[in-house]
C-alpha cells in the first residue's frame, strides 16, 4: 500500500458563504440545498477541541450553512472535548456537551484527556450525552461507573447516554458503520483507573470491521484517537475501512491522505486542534461502497477581513448562552495572583523540545513546594503546560489555563540511575513532539537526536548545596517532586511508576497550580529566564562557541527543521542559504503559516517549506530576484541577511566583516537571535 495527499481542489463554499451574509448583515443570503446521489455523503468533523469554547457560536454557523449547502451529512467528533480551558475547570465538559447536543452529533470517540478526571466524571458525559459514544478497542466490563453504559454489537438505531462499539448512521437512505478507537496509552496518559483496560486498535479494527462487513456494511468510517501516524499504520493494516477521521495528534490536515489509491482508498482526515478548524469531506460511493470521488475543506471559523471582522457569523442562541457560561469564569479570569518582567514561552512547539523560561517557573514551583519534604529535585512534563504566560500581571485565569490537569503534587526518592533512565524517557519521543519531555529545577543534562532514544542524555548534573552543580551520583539516592499523573507512570515515566508500586512515593497534598500560585506569592515580580538546564548536543557549536547560546534557544524554537527529527551537526560553518534563513526567521518569529503555493517561480507549492517562504514573502522579508525567482539554495551575503534581519525587525543588525561574503550558518543564528531577544 502507498498514501500521498490528495490534490483535489478543496473547496470553500463556506467561508465565502458567512462573508457574504456577513456583509449583508444578517445572514439574508443562505446556501441553497443540492441535489445529491443517494451515494454522496458530506463529513462534517472536529477534533481535539479541548474545551476551547470562544469561537462555539461562529463554529454553530458554519455546520448550519454545511447542512443547508448539502442534505446527506454526519457531524463526527474525534475526542478530547476534555482540558485545556476554564470551561473545562469550571463545568468538566458538560459546557461543551451542551453544545454539541444542541449541534446534533451524530457520534463521538473518547481521546484520552476524556479519562483525566477519571471513569466517574467520562460517565456523567456519557449520561448526559444525546449521540453515541463509539468504542470498539475499550473495555469497561470491570469499570462500575461505565459498565452499565456499554451496549453490546452494532446498532443502526444507536441512542444517546450509551458507549457501542459502531453505530450506523443513516443518510440519502445510505448506511454507514462508524466505529471508534482510542489510544492503547490512555492507560498511562490519563487517569482511567485500574479497570478499564485499552486493547490493540489493530486487531480491535480487524476485528470490527470484520464483524460490519459480515452484517452488510460495506461504507465504513473509523473514528479514532490515535494520532496521524497511527492512522496511517491502520489505514495500511486493516482493508474494508473508506475512512478516518482522526485526533490525537494535533495534525492539521490542509488536504485529505489517501491511502491505496490504485485499490479500494482509504481516507485520512484530521483538523488540527481546540475547534480553529472544522472539517469537511465531501465523499462519493459506488455501487458497490467504494469511495470514487471526494472534496476536502477545512474551514477556518476564525477567519477574519481586512477590517477584523470575522468571516463567519455568531449563531445569536450560542452567543447568549456562551455569555452565560462565562459569568463565573471571568470572574474567576480576573484575580491577579503575580506579574513577570517576561514573556513566559509555555507554546506547545517549545516546551515539548527544550528548555523554556516558563518550564523553569513551574519547574521552580515544583521544587518549592516539595523541598519541605526534602526534596532536591524536581521534573514536571511539558505536555502538562498548555499556554504562554505574557508580560505583565499574572491572573488565576492564565494559571489555569497552563495548567489544566488539577495534578496532585508527590515527591518520589529515586537512585541517580533512575533519574537518567527517567530523563531518558523523556527526550525519547522529541521528535513526535510528545508531552513527555522534561522541565527540570534542581539538575542540568544534555541530550544528542542523533544517538537512539534511551542512550541520548549525557552530563547530568544536580544542585548542591552552595549552589554549584556537581555530577549525579548514579548510586545515589535522590527525593524527586513530580505530579500524580507522572508518577503513576504517565507519559512513559514507568520507572515513577515503579517508585511508586514499590512504596517510595510520598502525597504533598497540595495541586499543581495551587503550588505555582504559591510560589508566585514568593517572588515580587518573575524574571525566570532560561539557564542550560537542558541542552541540546551540536558537536560543532560547543559551550565556548559563539553561536551556542543563538543556537540552543533556535533549536528550542524549532526553527531548524532540517534538524528536528534528529542529528548533531549544525553546520556551522557551512553557508547559510535563502530558504535556511526565510525558514528560520518564519519560525524563530512565530509567523502564521499560509497554505501552501508557489511564492516564487522556482519554488513549488508542494517544496517541503513552500509555507514558510510564503509567510516570510508576506511578511515582506524576502522579496525574491529580479524575474520572479528565489534562488532558494544560493547562499546569504551577511549584507543580504543583515537586510532580511531589517525587514524582519525594523532594525539593521550590526555586522562585522565583509558584507559581500557569504554568511556562515552561525553567524545568521546568531544575528537571528539577538533580534529575537532585544
């Protein structure tokens, strides 16, 4: 089997519908109904919206206009409703549940964060739930809050407050089977509890769609949290499935992956995350249920025009009840309880892959508030910081909104070889940009992409008591402060989880952000930057060069993408080229990446980094050469990158040497991050 990005024309319909009524006024211009093939189905879909609420009422609109453009339509959500915001502290997903049951979903999977709360809180959801709940890989047989919410085989007339593993949804007089799947790792990225048990969506899919086909199903769709790479492994692994609407991952689809093109496809299709986009795939069957036909859109609810006015219209209900709903949140946004000199950066990008001011902060926290257990040492998990913090008073709000979870704090006593091994765990999936990566108070490590996970960290070091920071003792025996969820063996940390089996944890009784919150208290104002707690390893660009401190914070940053996925020579000699430099000013300053088209005329739409050169084109950093190309492998003048660093910032760099010489790699890094940091 073989899988390429689908290239037909996306539509957008839509978006260019809500600008028309928007213009209008009051939405006076409507789509019109088309006449559809009993075998057309339209998609609609979310994923990963994570209580993420603001934009409800204009994401209401959108599905509206969708049904009145379309009569044979589904409306799909792929988990993790749960997290993420104060909706979720203050109302636990029942706030978003109204909502969708207003919408009218037609089915939902379960993500992982649906657990986080544990079985008694994912229960009341269901209860309280007008559509089914799929599940085809999850045993809840064991589980007394779920248990009696499970109703057995597959039902075309499936009703709310229930878990199946398929329903079958009816639309044009066409049946489709819609079966879910959540990740195995639920078990240890959540807080599930010990009799739920999450079997191999694998054989849980071969299995399912098995038993569809054998009843007469032949259009099947798989709702799934796995995550997109997963996707793809069971689009290649189990025949019969048509689609996948997927989460997990945070995967921003612009256009639909076919897998087997050439047999029977199989589609992909993800949004991305917190309700920014909303899916739609327009799909035509055969006769005999083979897709031969379809159209993929996401729809940016938040689209705005020149004037910032959005794009698409508030649905007047939604809007009022939302307002309702916020009452009591703003109220709670508002209480101050710190300020900071700085920006603190908690983006998900970053604090996934290095070392960040707020990672510090929070770490620091940790580390206080367990210290007066004896604890030395603290790791917390960068997939347990959701938000940056600005400059600024620090509100409750903002608190919470970083730190969703409520994890109880805990301190663990641990040997030095634990450490590593955990701190090994940690740096074993950057390249996925998985949420176990460790923010640390109290050591010091380096770790090499290029060596394999489990043998990348090197250099450890801890605190002592002058200050100083001195080998770890792997023989030692060392009190660690971690959250809960850590360390009941979450994010892969199974050597805590092991601590903790074997008697070694002790409760602070104290929760995450109550003890950040606590800290602040401490501290007049927060200057936390970031120290070389955690260092990357480029063989070329060491301690004493002068390019390290550029180069550490733009590998934070992502801004090497020809680096991220591993290796530890940067080149730091070599010539910097044009699309190195578009590519690492895009990033390093955060621009907002367009869809892909060719920019230049020697660049195409489907080069590898067409997003970044059309975001850096835009933003006026690079203006091309004369004929309309780019020149994307020719190296940089230092006077050229001075003037892309001008455009970029407003402000010419200083700049030693000849201006005609072609700049190093190194010396852009370094140009790059000294505008970055003024």
């Amino acid at each position: 089997m073989h899988y390429r990005q689908t290239q037909r024309a996306p539509r957008r319909a839509i978006t260019v519908a809500a600008a028309t009524s928007l213009l209008v006024g009051l939405f006076a211009v409507q789509p019109q109904v088309q006449a559809a093939d009993p075998h057309d189905l339209t998609v609609i879909f979310t994923n990963d919206t994570h209580a993420h609420l603001d934009n409800v009422a204009r994401r209401w609109t959108a599905i509206q206009d969708i049904r009145a453009e379309t009569p044979n339509s589904i409306l799909l959500d792929a988990g993790d409703v749960f997290s993420g915001t104060l909706y979720f502290n203050q109302y636990e997903g029942l706030a978003d549940l109204d909502f969708m049951n207003r919408m009218g979903y037609d089915a939902m999977v379960p993500g992982n964060h649906e657990f986080d709360k544990g079985p008694a809180a994912f229960a009341n959801f269901v209860e309280k739930a007008e559509f089914p709940i799929v599940s085809a890989n999850v045993d809840y047989s064991k589980e007394p809050e779920l248990k009696d919410l499970v109703k057995s085989g597959v039902s075309a007339n499936a009703g709310g407050a229930s878990i199946y593993a398929a329903t079958v949804l009816e639309a044009g007089g066409e049946q489709y089977a819609v079966f879910g799947l959540t990740t195995p790792e639920t078990a240890f990225l959540a807080s599930p509890g010990e009799n739920i048990a999450f079997e191999d969506e694998i054989e849980a899919a071969k299995a399912t769609v098995a038993d569809l086909t054998a009843k007469g199903y032949d259009k099947i769709i798989a709702l799934t949290h796995l995550g997109y790479n997963y996707d793809v492994k069971l689009a290649e692994a189990v025949e019969g499935i048509d689609m996948i609407i997927g989460g997990h991952s945070h995967t921003r689809l612009d256009e639909a992956v076919i897998v087997n093109e050439d047999g029977e496809p199989t589609l992909i299709a993800q949004t991305g995350e917190y309700g920014q986009f909303l899916g739609r795939l327009d799909a035509s069957f055969d006769e005999a249920g083979v897709l031969v036909d379809w159209t993929y859109d996401l729809i940016e609810i938040d689209a705005q025009n020149e004037a910032g006015e959005y794009l698409i219209a508030e649905d007047e209900a939604f809007a009022a009840k939302l307002a309702e709903l916020q009452a009591p949140i703003e109220e709670l946004k508002s209480t101050v309880v710190g300020t900071s000199d700085v920006y603190l950066q908690g983006s998900r990008t970053q604090v996934r892959r290095g070392e960040t001011n707020l990672g510090n902060l929070i770490a620091n926290a940790v580390l206080h508030a367990a210290k007066p257990a004896g604890a030395t040492i603290a790791v917390t998990n960068g997939g347990g910081i959701r938000a940056s913090i600005d400059e600024g008073d620090i509100t409750l709000g903002e608190v919470l909104t970083v730190m969703p979870f409520g994890n109880a704090m805990v301190t663990l006593d641990l040997t030095g070889a634990e450490i590593v091994e955990a701190l090994e765990n940690g740096v074993g999936a950057v390249e996925e940009g998985q949420g176990r990566f460790p923010q640390v108070a109290g050591l010091a490590f380096a770790f090499d992409l290029a060596k394999p996970a489990g043998e990348r960290v090197s250099g450890v070091k801890v605190v002592a008591e002058d200050g100083s920071y001195v080998p770890l003792d792997l023989a030692a025996t060392y009190t660690v402060a971690t959250n809960a969820y850590m360390a009941d063996g979450g994010d892969n940390y199974a050597v805590f989880g092991k601590a903790k089996e074997e008697g070694r944890q002790t409760d602070l009784f104290v929760v995450d952000y109550d003890a950040f919150v606590g800290y602040l208290s401490t501290l007049e104002s927060v200057g936390t930057a970031v120290e070389g707690r955690i260092t990357r390893v480029f063989t070329d660009v060491g301690t004493d060069h002068r390019a390290y401190d550029a180069v550490q914070a733009l590998a934070t940053r992502d801004a090497f993408p020809e680096l991220s996925a591993g290796g530890n020579l940067f080149g730091a000699k070599d010539a910097v080229t044009r699309i190195d430099a578009a590519v690492w000013l895009a990033r390093g300053l955060g621009l907002t990446l367009p869809e892909a088209a060719a920019a230049f005329s020697d660049v195409a739409a489907d080069h590898p980094f067409a997003k970044e050169l059309l975001a850096a084109k835009e933003a006026g950093i690079f203006l091309g050469v004369p004929g309309g190309a780019f020149q994307p492998d020719a190296s940089l003048t230092l006077g050229q990158a001075a003037l892309v660093i001008e455009r970029a910032f407003g402000e010419a760099p200083a700049v030693v040497g000849d201006a005609n010489a072609p700049a190093t790699r190194a010396e852009f890094a370094v140009l790059l991050h000294e505008a970055l940091t003024k």
